[in-house]
C-alpha cells in the first residue's frame, strides 16, 4: 500500500498547472492518502512517548520544551510520536525540521505559558521576535492527529495585552509568536485539533498539498475574564508598564463581547499558502481573519521540487466562521508578483461575524512591483449579523498600533474624510459570487473598489442578496438616492462587472 500511495503522490506532480491562472477548483485538489480511513495509517511500528524524554504534567515549561525536541530529534522515518492525555505546561520553541512519513497524535493538551525569560528568540528574525509555539519546516508527509481532540492553549492574554501598551519585550515591538507553523512543508494532513487564544497567527501552514480538516480555532474571551475576576495579575515588573495593560484590560472590559473585541490584534484563523489544499469541516471564532488565503511568489519552489508562481488550487468548504473575513491576502504587490489564483470557498455560514468575504490587495507605491488576486469562487455563504461590511473588495483596511497609515486604506474608512489609496498594479479578476445571503447587517453590505488606471476585470454577482428587518441599519455609509434609501455597496472602476438575481445592484454593474 505505501509505495502505490506514493506513486500516486508522485503522479500528482506531473499534473501541476503550467500557467499563472486556472480555474477555482469544484473537487478536492489533495486527499491525504494516510487519512482515507476512519483512523489514520501509520508508515511505521514505532512509536515514541514523550514521557520517555522526561515530560511530565508536574513539570515546569522549559522541562516539558526540552522533553518534546528531544522525543522529535529522535524520530527516524515512518516513526509515530504520542504526546498523551493530561495537561503539560510549555514556553515555545518546539521545532522540528526535516521529518518524513512522521505522525504526531496529541492526545492530551499543550498549555503554553507567558514566560519570556525561558521561551528563546528566533535567531533568524533579525527583528527579535520570540520563537513560535510550534514550528515544523522541510518536512514531507507530516501527519498532526489525535486520537480524541487535542487541545493548544496559546495562554494569548498577557501578549495581546503587552501589544496594545507596546510593553512587549525585548523591544516594545510586536515580538509575539505564532502558535502552529508549518513551513516549506508537503503531504501534509492535520486533524481533531482545537487552538485556543494564540499569542498572533494560529495556524500557518506552507505547502504543497495539504489536508486541513475538523480543526477549531477560539478566542476564549469568557475564560480570560474569568481569570481576572478572581485577580488580575501583570507580567511586567515596571510600574508603568502595570498601569498601562491594567488600563488596557479596563477599557476592553467596557466593549460588548458580540463585537469581537479588537484587542487582541492579529489572531488569524487559518493562513494557507502554497498549491494544492483542501481545507474543511473547521469551526474558526476568533478576532482577525477567520481564513486568510496567503500569496505565493513567481518563482516559487516547495520542499519535493514542486514549482509554483501562485498560491493556487485550493477548496475550502464545510466551515463555520466568526470573525473578520473569509478572506484573501493581503496580496501586496511585489517585484516577484505576489499572486493568489484559483480558490474556491463555499458551504460557508458566518453567523454574528465581523467581516464576511474580504478580498485585499496592499497599500504601496506600485514602482515594478504587481499582484495578482484572480480565479476566485465564492458559493453558498450565509452572512448574518454582520456589524462590518459583508463583502469587501479592494485594498486592506488597517491601522495596527503603533503604526504609520502611508499608503494603506484606513480601518475607518470612510469616516472623517479617512482614505483607502487603490492599487493600479494589483490585478481583480474572474471573481464570482453565488448564493450569498446578507442577513440584517448593521452596515452597508460592502466596497468594491477598483482602481482608475486598472479597473477590476469580470466580476460577477449571482444570486447575491441582501434582506433586511430593520429601517435604521444597513444604510450606512452608502446607501441609494430614493426612498426607502436602501444600503448599497460603495462601487468604483469595476471595468466588467455583471449581477444576476442581485438585491442590490451594486453601482456599474450590468444586469444579465
């Protein structure tokens, strides 16, 4: 059975698209050979404890940390590692790099812990960032299970804290790690995983083919508070720095918990980049993009040889997403060209979200750089609730703390004459939407905004519909000129836009 089942995955590269563009694709691109059965295959007999290697649910962090690498440095080919039921403290820093045919079963849970003191930098980021939770690289044919659900807890609080009173060490910057990061990875399948309250991103993965299913991701904001309610503890030793996150927690404390409160910045659901996933059947409630589709450069080669110029080919599907976007990119423009090309996303609910479907390019000043959004399908997503804008096309709204807006679109837009610069070398095209129900936003459903020197290209709104109960919402910012002064989309530069069955129909499009 393995040699076929790598023949097949063998196979697969000889059919990879030779163009920058397909199709959004309407099948999976790549099921996990080791994952077509009720249980997962394993390559080999071996299996590896980590309790072998001194981990221990009395043990501090840093023991559990150096027990795990140590389990993982000893892992030949094929070999199966188990991290057991019960709960291990951890700081970050479990990397591995190199694995083949490897299966990880987290049975129990990883409980990491704010502790900068024992949790090491990442020697190559120059801007001394802490080392992620969890980082694998160069690896082929990963496997990530359990036999029940495994659990990571990021402990994201005091981070997301020490972020916004840019008290974060070891230079008030934002140094926060990421909590599972694959990287320059193939073959890959995760599975029957619940990340709660990441430090920042929550899963990264960087692939060529990759199987993401029944993984949920929470920002667990009741459960934080219920640790300051009995005491509110700092980290920071500075009396400044005290005031500041207690300020900091007091002022979120007054925001309704319905609005996902911002504090905790850049909390990404699900960033995939790379060719060839599907990703499915994930419950993701968090602050930031729910998904978030990340480009791939021209020029680009996986871990087995595989060459790539977009990240390309991916579905997602059977997924439940509260937060601020079903989102793609941001895709800047770049001297290589950033690009993604060929996604699919449908069977989408999205009930009480942030943002629905946000599509984004970057601020930047376009000199010999361009990017590339295109080929994209969104099909059978209901929006409910939403109290940001349902349907987002064009460049990033962003403001993070401490920064320069520049060339980028502002996150108040269009308030108090704030600006949203588009991008004329970002290319928009052959972007479809179908069956998608806007239910009761609290805003106007949407932008697309193009640019005047390189208007979006065949946009197409199917059975796009916006339904409303209330008289006073859904009418702001943008709404139509006659009673009853129904909300509309902001639409500007959309060169070949067409709607079918739309309610409303956005600004210079064309009725088919």
């Amino acid at each position: 059975l393995i040699p076929d089942m790598w023949a097949t995955l063998c196979l697969s590269l000889f059919l990879l698209p030779s163009t920058f563009a397909i199709e959004a694709p309407t099948s999976p691109p790549f099921k996990h050979p080791r994952g077509l059965g009720e249980f997962v295959q394993t390559v080999s007999d071996t299996t590896l404890n980590v309790l072998d290697f001194g981990a221990s649910t009395d043990a501090d962090g840093l023991t559990n940390q150096k027990a795990v690498n140590s389990a993982i440095a000893a892992l030949s080919q094929g070999d199966s590692l188990v991290i057991p039921k019960g709960t291990f403290k951890m700081v970050g820093g479990v990397v591995a790099t190199g694995l083949r045919n490897v299966t990880i079963s987290l049975d129990g849970v990883l409980e990491f812990e704010y502790n900068p003191d024992d949790w090491p930098l990442d020697p190559d980021q120059k801007s001394e960032k802490f080392m992620d939770c969890i980082h694998i690289s160069e690896s082929i044919d990963v496997v990530i299970t359990s036999s029940t659900v495994g659990l990571v807890n990021g402990g994201g609080k005091p981070w997301w804290d020490k972020m916004i009173a840019g008290t974060l060490p070891p230079k008030n910057s934002d140094s926060r790690p990421k909590l599972i990061h694959l990287d320059h990875t193939a073959d890959v399948l995760i599975e029957k995983i619940t990340m709660v309250n990441s430090p920042s991103w929550n899963l990264v993965v960087d692939a060529v083919r990759a199987e993401i299913r029944n993984i949920e991701v929470k920002t667990d904001r009741e459960y934080q508070r219920a640790l300051k309610e009995r005491k509110y503890y700092s980290t920071s030793s500075d009396a400044k720095d005290k005031l500041k996150e207690w300020l900091v927690d007091k002022v979120s404390g007054l925001i309704p918990a319905w609005l996902l409160e911002p504090e905790d910045l850049n909390t990404d659901g699900i960033d995939p980049s790379g060719i060839d996933f599907w990703i499915h059947d994930v419950k993701i409630h968090n602050d930031d993009d729910s998904i978030a589709v990340k480009p791939s450069i021209g020029g680009s080669v996986g871990v087995d040889g595989t060459e790539y110029d977009c990240s390309q080919n991916m579905l997602l599907e059977n997924m439940e997403l509260v937060g601020f976007g079903a989102s793609i990119g941001s895709v800047p423009p770049n001297v290589n060209r950033k690009c993604v090309d060929g996604i699919t996303m449908r069977n989408v609910s999205m009930p009480g979200t942030g943002k629905g479907i946000y599509i984004k390019s970057n601020g930047n000043d376009c000199i010999g750089k361009t990017s590339q959004l295109s080929n994209l399908l969104f099909e059978d997503f209901s929006i409910i609730d939403p109290f940001w804008y349902a349907i987002w096309i064009g460049p990033q709204q962003q403001h993070e703390p401490g920064s320069d807006l520049g060339l980028d679109c502002a996150l108040i837009y269009p308030l108090h004459d704030s600006q949203c610069p588009t991008q004329g070398c970002s290319d928009f095209e052959n972007i479809t939407f179908r069956n998608v129900e806007i239910v009761n936003p609290k805003l106007s459903p949407g932008a697309i905004l193009g640019n005047s020197t390189n208007p979006m290209r065949n946009i197409h709104f199917e059975n796009v519909v916006v339904k409303q109960d209330s008289h006073v919402l859904g009418r702001w910012p943008w709404h139509e000129d006659k009673y009853p002064f129904t909300g509309t989309y902001e639409s500007i530069n959309c060169g070949t836009c067409t709607c079918n069955g739309c309610s409303p129909l956005p600004e210079g499009f064309v009725e088919v």
